[in-house]
C-alpha cells in the first residue's frame, strides 16, 4: 500500500466506508480514481493572491505552471485559498492577520488528505505565516515567492515602493510638493505586479525563505512578470512532488543551522527590522531556539551588501540582474562568512553546493565583501528599564544622523534627548507639528501603545518624521522609539518592537514627555534617567489595562488573549507546543 499520507483518506482497506465517502467528492469535480487512489501525492498549492491581496495576486498565474510542474512530476495538484493578508490594506494592521492565516492554513493542512503544499509567498506577512503552518504541521513543504514588482520610475530616478511614501511625505510636508504631486510619485513606484521592490519586509522575507533553504535557489530575487518567474515556478512545482517522495520535511531544513545562516543573510541584504519577529516565530513553532540575543550576537557584524533602498539606492530588478541571493550567499561563502555552508534546502543539495562560487554580476547592486556599503550591518539589540528587548538597524543611521548624535568624541556611540511621548499614531499627527511642544534636535520620539496587544496586532507606525519646522531647517530625522513596529520600507534608524509593550506595563508605559532618555549603542542599553520612586508612583497610576482600546472583532480579542510579545515572535501562546502534528497520525474520521 502507497506510504502517502493521502491515502488513508482516499484508499484505506480497514474502512471502505469512509474511503468512498471521502473519495467521492474529489471525483466529482473529475478527477479520476487514478490519480487519487494511486501513488501520486496530492500537493497543495497554498493560494495567498486575490483581488484583496494585489501584492500576491499574480500567483493566480504562477499556481497555472505550479499545477503543471506538480502534474509533469506525477503528482496532483489542489489549489487552497489562504486567509488574505494584504499589508497596505487590512486595517487595523495586517500583521493582527498573520496568526489567524497560520492557524487557518496549520489546520487545513493538517485536516485534509495532503501530502506536500507548495506555500505561494509575497507580501510582507504571507511568508511567515505560511512558514509557520508548514513548520507546525511538517509535512513536505517548499515556498515560492511571487516576485518583486518592476523598478519604480520618476522622472529618471528610481522610486522604491514603500520606501517613496516616507520621502514624499516630507517633500508634502516641507511643501515641495502638492496632494496631486504626492500621489503621482507615490504611484510611479508601483509599476506592475509583484511584491514591494525595495529591500522591505517583503524581499526580506522572501529572500530569507530562500536563505534557509525553503526555495529554490535564484528563486526569490525573479521579479514577478519576468519569464523566468514562471519557470521556476514550475520547477517548483515539479519539486515538491520529489520532496514528498523523499520525506524530505521542513524541520529536516529549518533547522538552527539554517537559522543561522538566514541571520546572518538579512544583515548582507539589509533586511527589515520585522524579520527577527518572524524569524522567531517561525522558529518556536518549530522548537528551535531563536532569540533577539541570537540576532546581535550572528547578524551585527556581518558586512551590508546589498544596495537597495531604503539604506541604498537600487531596486528589486537590479537585485536579481546582480544576481539575487545566490550572489550574496556565493560571497558570504567565499568568505567564510555563512555559518552553515552545509545546510539542506529544498532542492536537496547544500547552500554550499547551490550558491558557492556565485559572485556578484553588478558589484555595484551586490557590492564585494572587502568593500560593502557598512561593515556591521546587523541589528542591535537593545535593553534597559525602557524595555528587556528592542531592536535597532544600524544599515539606516545616515551620516546626518550620526553627525548629529553619535560624534561625541568623549562618547561616540551614546546619546541624551528628551522625550516626547505619543500615545498612538492618532496622537502623533494631532500632536507632531504643534510648535508648542518645541520639538528640537535634542528630541527622542516614543510611539508608545502600538503593541501586540495595544494596537492590536502591532502596527508599523513607528516611522514618525519630524515636525514640518524642523524639516524646513533640513533636519530629516529624529531617533524614534516605540513598542510597535515600523515598515521595513523606511530608512529612518528607529528603536522598535520594544518588549514588553506598554500595554502589559512594559517600560514604555512609565515614559513621560520631559523625561530625559540615555541611549548607548556601544553598551546596547536605552533608559530614561527617572529615579525609582518616580517610576513606582507612575506605575501604581496605571490604569488595569493601560493603552489598550477596546477590541472590535472577536479575532482581535481571542488574539489579545493569547498573543506573546514581539521579541518572541508574537506567536500565540501554546501553539508552539503542537509540533510536527502530521507525524502523530491523522485526525478521526469525520463521519
Ligand atoms: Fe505587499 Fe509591500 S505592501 S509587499
Ligand atoms: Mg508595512
């Protein structure tokens, strides 16, 4: 009898009841005993494009070669809509959506008769969640993303998508621009399908799916409407069919190796500050431990190599005619630099076989290793009575920014400003260009409430540009923190995710405008200088659920429940503790 998982669905010889109940429905849309009662796995295509989610939708196309990969390979392919997580459009904040796509597909992977499921990625959240069910329920899995979009274009400079809304609000706000100005340079820099062009959460992730080993290689780079997206994808596709064959598992390619060596990746590609939220979560569904620690002590000195916007100047195309992540990997290789060289991927060959002796084909996008744009790249993970664990991506500090607060000759990598506290985005732009709060250079934003838990769903608004008067006077950015996230679009050096957030009386909650803050890059600590007796009075003055408006659905209650802080992925509590659930048998029959 066939090993294949789907089989005691559609071919178990203790139950010929429930094997004709279960089979007769899949015949009814045509397809053939044949195909399922046979040795032919049946592969999921975890579908995440729709017309609500525009960022992934050209996978409606890809799935088309996907099914003729799998099919070519002997397989059978089934095409799963994905709950929608589209990043620009889910309001209160997408990410509130990733747990609830994750639980959805982890149950529906589990629940059907599926053998392997290709996971169609994109959009900033699609790629965690997806990697998260295929980490819970572990059975054989491979990702493919959908490509970034085209170089957006205005009047012969790149526009990068995300990256453009951030600069156009300060040319808007400074009054450069008009409202029809603004709109039409924000558009230029969406210019087909795909994902974001600029290295944000996006291309991140989608690289870094690539970097454990979760693609194939060369895979993530492709821009979406190039041909080649189409025949990687049914290569995918034929894949995967392979991968089921073999048994071959995510947990047999996401292992603490692979981590790693994807740490290590997003700080050569200058990735965005969200992937040590995902990249966690992703690795506490998979019982491997990952932690903001891990982050500073693999990522921070490891060499920026890519030059893309935001830290750079390029855009997705660019990335893949440089050569994508094989080329930075090749580099990484050559130097010694990637941890793991013999890491599996899904292909079932090693990171060293896949990418050694790639090299960069525009030195100028991919940039040499003895000469990248910044020698420690990585994040930096910051601690003290603010917070137990914040991050900050040291790529973005621009010279201005270092000008201006890390050129103290006596104490060159620590800063002093006063505080100036926003109680949510809304407070922030009621509040940000008021001259009677006298913003100056000596200022360190705080963006608190915006939490897991506070938002919720922890929102990307942390960005927050400096008053229009200051931005008059050329000062572009001011140090920000807060306990929310910010886009990984925007190149503005931020102090982010802080945990734990103010709505669970992390540090932040305690923060006063006026409160003098210390920030030591060198020392990784970031306090406000109040005394104890301050902050226990301030502490006993909270309410019992600070900065936690009301929930408005019933996801955004059961998920404020459960929901873990963003240094430790916010996953939902207890829901790591169901690993590798395909391993453990099936569920009971349903009938
Ligand atoms: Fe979807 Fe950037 S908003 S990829
Ligand atoms: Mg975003």
């Amino acid at each position: 009898m066939s090993k294949l998982r789907s089989r005691l669905w559609f071919n178990n010889p203790d139950n010929r009841e429930m094997t004709a109940l279960y089979l007769e429905r899949y015949l009814n849309y045509g397809l053939t005993r044949e195909e399922l009662q046979g040795n032919k796995p049946i592969i999921a295509i975890a579908q995440t494009g729709s017309d609500l989610s525009p960022c992934n939708r050209h996978h409606i196309e890809l799935a088309k070669r996907v099914r003729d990969g799998i099919i070519s390979a002997g397989g059978v392919p089934l095409e799963v809509p994905v709950h929608p997580i589209q990043e620009t459009g889910k309001r209160p904040t997408a990410s509130l959506d990733r747990n609830l796509a994750y639980l959805s597909l982890s149950e529906t992977l589990n629940g059907y008769p599926l053998d392997g499921v290709v996971l169609m990625i994109g959009c900033d959240k699609t790629t965690p969640a997806l990697l998260m069910a295929a980490a819970t329920v572990n059975i054989p899995a491979i990702a493919l993303s959908v490509g970034p979009m085209l170089n957006g274009w205005f009047k012969g400079t790149r526009t990068g998508s995300g990256t453009i809304v951030w600069k156009a609000r300060e040319m808007h706000a400074a009054g450069e621009i008009d409202d029809a100005g603004f709109m039409e340079i924000v558009a230029s820099s969406t210019p087909s399908v795909g994902y974001c062009n600029t290295m944000g959460t996006a291309t991140t992730m989608n690289s870094l799916a690539e970097a454990l080993g979760m693609q194939l290689p060369g895979a993530a780079a492709i821009p979406a409407p190039y041909r080649q997206r189409g025949q990687i994808s049914y290569e995918t596709g034929q894949r995967i069919v392979q991968m089921v064959h073999d048994d071959l598992k995510p947990s047999d390619i996401m292992t603490r190796d692979a981590f790693e060596n994807a740490v290590v990746v997003n700080s050569a590609i200058g990735g965005s500050t969200n992937a040590p939220i995902h990249l966690n979560a992703i690795a506490r569904h998979l019982g491997v431990p990952l932690d903001n620690d891990d982050w500073q002590d693999i990522g921070h000195k490891v060499p920026l190599l890519v030059n893309l916007q935001p830290a750079g100047k390029y855009l997705g195309e660019d990335y893949y005619h440089a050569g994508g992540v094989p080329a930075v990997i090749g580099q990484l290789l050559a130097a010694g630099m990637l941890p793991y060289p013999d890491a599996l991927t899904a292909n079932g060959k090693t990171m060293q076989d896949n990418c050694g002796g790639h090299t960069s084909e525009l030195p100028d996008v991919i940039l040499p290793i003895d000469a990248p744009m910044l020698k420690d790249a990585g994040f930096l993970n910051l601690k003290g009575n603010l917070f137990d664990s914040a991050i900050m991506k040291t790529s973005v500090i621009s010279p201005e920014f270092r000008k201006r607060y890390l050129s103290n000759p006596d104490d060159p990598e620590a800063f002093e400003g006063r505080a100036i506290v926003f109680d949510g985005p809304e407070d922030y732009h009621l509040k940000i260009d008021d001259e009677a709060l006298e913003i100056d250079e000596d200022c360190i934003l705080i963006m608190r409430g915006v939490g897991p838990i506070g938002y919720p769903g922890a929102a990307e608004v942390v960005n927050m540009r400096p008053p229009s008067y200051l931005l008059k006077r050329d000062i572009h950015t001011l140090p920000c923190i807060g306990d929310g996230r910010q886009s990984g679009t925007s190149g503005s050096p931020s102090i982010l995710n802080a945990s734990p957030e103010a709505a669970v009386g992390g540090g932040l909650a305690l923060v006063a405008t006026g409160d003098r803050l210390r920030i030591d890059l060198g020392k990784g600590t970031a306090d406000m200088l109040v005394d104890e007796e301050t902050l226990a009075k301030r502490r006993a003055a909270l309410p019992p659920h600070p900065f936690t408006p009301d929930s408005e659905t019933p996801w955004q209650e059961i998920f404020r429940d459960r929901v873990g802080p963003l240094s430790e992925g916010m996953t939902l509590r207890g829901a790591d503790a169901y690993r590798g659930t395909a391993q453990k048998g099936v569920a009971r029959d349903n009938h």
